[in-house]
C-alpha cells in the first residue's frame, strides 16, 4: 500500500480558503516552485480579489487559520473582519500553518483582476488552483529587481526558454 503524501503548507492553507469561497491566485515563490523552478521558499503568496463578498470570505477564513502580523510587535492588536481588510491592500501573516502573505496589489500589474485572465489553473494534490501565468511572473521579478528575485528570474527564463523550444504550452 503506498503512504499517503504529506500535504503542502500551500495545500493546507489554500484548503481552508477554497472551502470559504475564496478568490486568489496562487503568486511569488509558490508560483514559481508550481511552474517547474527549484528555488526553494517557504512563504505562500497569494492575491486576493478585493471585492465586498471576497473580503468576508476571507476574513472568515482566517479567523479558522489565526493569523498575526508577522514583523508587527507581539499582542499587537488587530481587527479581523472584511472592513479592516479593506482598509489595506497586502498583509504579511504567521499562522500555524506558515507564513502568508495576501497581496491585494502586484506591481507592476495592478489588482487580481489584472491577472487574472491570463491565471493558469494546475493540479497540486487533490486541489485546483489558480497560479500567475509564467509570462506575468517573469514581468514581475523584472519589474522588482532584487537579488533574489535576479536568481528566480534566471530560473523561471530558463523553464519559458525550454518550454517554448518543446513546443509545450501551460
């Protein structure tokens, strides 16, 4: 009999958003690992769609994960609920499950809305998600240019590079 798989803090975590009817897309290193990248992360990127219903799902939904703001003092307080997610765009959180970042804004893109027409949506487990399309994640390491992403960069010009030489789509 084979041994079931462990799942994925991704997994996990985007679990508890799909069974809220949250809308995301799947963004940064998670994004890259799903498209054939070896760089290795630890943090889940999500992008959220920001509209009055999506922000109560998911501020249900986190209530089930129990957040904080990762880098804020401990015990700081922080208000919960879709109003107070309103009032920002990106949220870096520690949960049990690791850490989040829920970004509501992607430079140089824009909103969720920006990208998501051209998402892909890949298997991971026994869950569909939403992920950047490769092309979008590309533009983006451009755009923000830091070391690390420089090294991701080069990794995900690689994967579009031989793709586009097989001829294999997404």
């Amino acid at each position: 009999m084979a041994e079931e798989k462990e799942k994925s803090a991704l997994e996990l975590i985007a679990e508890v958003l799909l069974r809220h009817g949250v809308e995301f897309i799947v963004v940064g290193g998670q994004a890259e690992l799903l498209h054939g990248s070896s760089r290795v992360t630890y943090d889940i990127d999500f992008c959220y769609r920001r509209t009055r219903e999506n922000l109560v799902r998911l501020a249900e939904a986190l209530v089930e994960l129990k957040p904080t703001l990762r880098g804020a003092p401990p015990g700081l307080p922080f208000r919960l609920d879709a109003e107070a997610l309103a009032l920002g765009s990106n949220y870096t959180f520690r949960t049990a499950l690791g850490d989040l970042d829920l970004l509501g804004y992607l430079e140089p893109f824009g909103d969720f809305e920006a990208i998501a027409n051209r998402a892909i949506t890949l298997s991971v487990g026994e869950l569909e998600l939403r992920v950047i399309h490769l092309d979008d994640l590309i533009a983006i390491k451009q755009h923000i240019g830091r070391p690390k992403d420089q090294l991701s960069l080069m990794h995900l010009l690689a994967i579009r590079k031989t793709r586009s030489e097989s001829g294999a789509g997404e």
